[in-house]
C-alpha cells in the first residue's frame, strides 16, 4: 500500500457513520478507513447494496446532501470486469469506488444506486490491481492511434465516482496512479469536478490523464452542487500539467439555455487567457450533451427544484433509451446535433489547439 490518505476538507466530508462489510473491516485497506474516521459509528451490514437507511428510500430525498456528508460505505468489489469503452477511454476499469460526495444536479449514478449515494470505497484494492495489471499485459503494445490516445491504451478509473474526491477517503487512487506510472503501454483516467492538491505530489509521470470537468460558472452554481467553483477547477489546470499529469477538458454536460451559446463563448475566451503555453501544446476535450432522466427529475424536485428549470425541457427533449436499458431524456435529434455543430465551431475558433477527442 503506497498512497497515504488525508483528512477531508470538513465541508465535503464529516463522517459520522461507516457503513461495512464484515469482509471489507478484516482488509488492511478498510483497517486503515475506519482509522481515519475515529469518531465514527460503524456498522457492519450484509452487502454495500443493503442499506435501507442510505439508499433505497425516497425519504432519503430531503437528506440527500446530509447522508452525503456524514455516511461513508466500505466494501468487497466482488467482480472483476474490464469493459471496452472506445469513447473517452479504449477500457473501463474496475471500480475502486462507487457514489461521491458531491451532488450534482444531473448526475446519473443515482439513478442506479437509490437517492443520497454517499461514497462506498472498495478495500480489496491489491486484487483491482492484479487485475488491471493482467489486462495491460494481455494488451500488449497498442500499435493503433485512436480517439482515445495515439499510443497508450487509456483505462477509465472513475467511471461511477469522482476519484479526486475518492482520494480523500483512502489510498485507493494513489495506488491506481502509482500502478500506471509503471505501464509504458497504458494510461488511467478519471474525470473531475473537485480540485484535491493532493494529487500535486504523486508525480504520475505522465500516465495519468485527469479531465477536469467544465462549463460556464453561473450554471454550475446551479447545478454542480457541492463542487469545487468553476475558477478553482479552471486555476488548478495548469499545475497539474506541470505535476506530471496530462490534462484533458470535459465540457459536460452542455445545457441549452437561452444564453448558451455566449456562456460557452465566454468560458472559451478565459481559457485561452489563462492557460499556459504547456497546458495548450497537450490539450484535449470530450463534448457531452445534457441526458437527463425522468426519476431524477422527480427526485430533483424534492430537493432542488431550481436546477429543474432549466434540465427539464419537454419542449426541447425526447425519450432515449440508453446502452445499459436505462430510459432516459435527451436533446431532439436535430437540435442536438445542431448544437454540438455550433458548439464545436465556437470552440475551434477560439481554442483551435483544443482537439475534439468526442462530442455527442
């Protein structure tokens, strides 16, 4: 175990119970969690996925960001799974982590995991790695560029949590960046809406690809709810580039209000100011259009009904069901495809650095 934990910043994280597998407190990892927390009450409960009083429970609405705060989940990943991506990433690892601290308004991860969906942080970390490793090496050299990257094979880390904010509660990220520092033929990478310094310090060697996750700031005080503020994220570009990290943007999700165009132009405008010479020679961005769900809206609503405004727009959506089944709401097909058309023009005319790896 090489990475070290730090104390949560007591705004995102107060945990006052540690919900456990019985199987999770007997690891050195969960070991080393409920010692970071010694006020907090655990309580060993049968799987991460039986927790009425967390998840589950639409009375958990109103508590949401409480639960958020003071509940953490620690269990057993029980299967080991690589998945094929080919859009932001050529793999999806196994997760490390599920949940997050955080509350943005439009996230889909609730939807698959009841309403507050605190973090639960996986203890078997040694058996991700064994496996992660294992799948590096059947991979062999990749001899084919594509979106994804020219020359590594790109291996999502963070697929249903925020590991910047995973960081906070154990080891589990250091170790991952640790592990692809060692891999000349594949990269990690986790997309982000909070800026941990800590991550300064673990000299990744440029097999880390962090995306910072970004839009125009009056909307993510809206609907990024518990996030870092868009210019601490946007400050914090730079010195994780010259940390060792490649750094990528994702413009997520892009919401179509009345003034959407010139919010966008503006955040473009900032970018090119602030930036460095280095953070624009590697820069990349991924594109991804609001997908909104008909369950979270009501869930929404019970909490936080002012971002409903403007991700509910009957009059601009319609029904999509998704890879994995999920019915879901998104932009008309034609208006959707309209705007990515526009938003990638304004892009590539104030940015023209900034590659598009994908937008959809």
């Amino acid at each position: 175990m090489t990475g070290t934990t730090t104390t949560a910043p007591r705004q995102l994280l107060d945990v006052r119970r540690i919900y456990a597998e019985p199987a999770a407190l007997a690891m050195p990892r969960g070991a080393e969690i409920v010692a970071e927390w010694p006020g907090a009450e655990v309580v060993e409960v049968p799987s991460h996925w039986q927790i009425p009083e967390v998840h589950g429970d639409e009375t958990n609405v109103r508590r949401w960001v409480r639960i958020k705060t003071e509940a953490l989940v620690l269990g057993v990943k029980k299967s080991l799974v690589t998945r094929p991506n080919g859009r932001s990433a050529d793999f999806i690892a196994p997760s490390t982590a599920n949940g997050c601290a955080m509350a943005c308004a439009y996230c889909y991860v609730p939807r698959r995991k009841g309403y507050s969906n605190p973090i639960t942080t996986f203890v078997n970390i040694e058996q991700i790695q064994r496996h992660i490793a294992r799948h590096v090496a059947k991979q062999g050299p990749k001899v084919e560029p594509n979106q994804c990257d020219p020359e590594a094979w790109v291996y999502d880390i963070g697929e249903n949590s925020d590991c910047s904010a995973d960081a906070l509660v154990s080891a589990n990220v250091h170790d991952l960046v640790d592990l692809f520092r060692m891999m000349p033929t594949a990269k990690a990478s986790f997309a982000t809406k909070y800026v941990n310094r800590d991550l300064l310090d673990w000299d990744p060697m440029g097999r880390t690809r962090v995306r910072f996750s970004l839009m125009p700031a009056e909307l993510a005080k809206l609907t990024d709810i518990r996030t870092s503020p868009m210019a601490e994220r946007i400050a914090a570009i730079d010195d994780f580039v010259d940390a060792g990290y490649e750094v990528h943007l994702n413009f997520s999700p892009v919401i179509l209000t009345p003034t959407w165009e010139q919010d966008w132009q503006a955040l473009f405008e900032h970018l090119d100011d602030v930036l460095s010479p280095r953070t624009k020679a590697q820069l990349a961005c991924e594109v991804i259009m609001l997908t909104h769900n008909e369950g979270l809206h009501g869930v929404n609503l019970g909490w936080h009904p002012k971002a409903e405004d403007v991700l509910w727009r009957p009059e601009l959506q319609e029904t999509k069901v998704s890879e994995n089944g999920a019915v879901n709401v998104r932009y008309r097909r034609e208006l959707k495809r309209a705007a990515v058309d526009r938003f990638t023009t304004l892009l590539a005319a104030t940015m023209p650095y900034c590659r598009v790896r994908y937008a959809f």
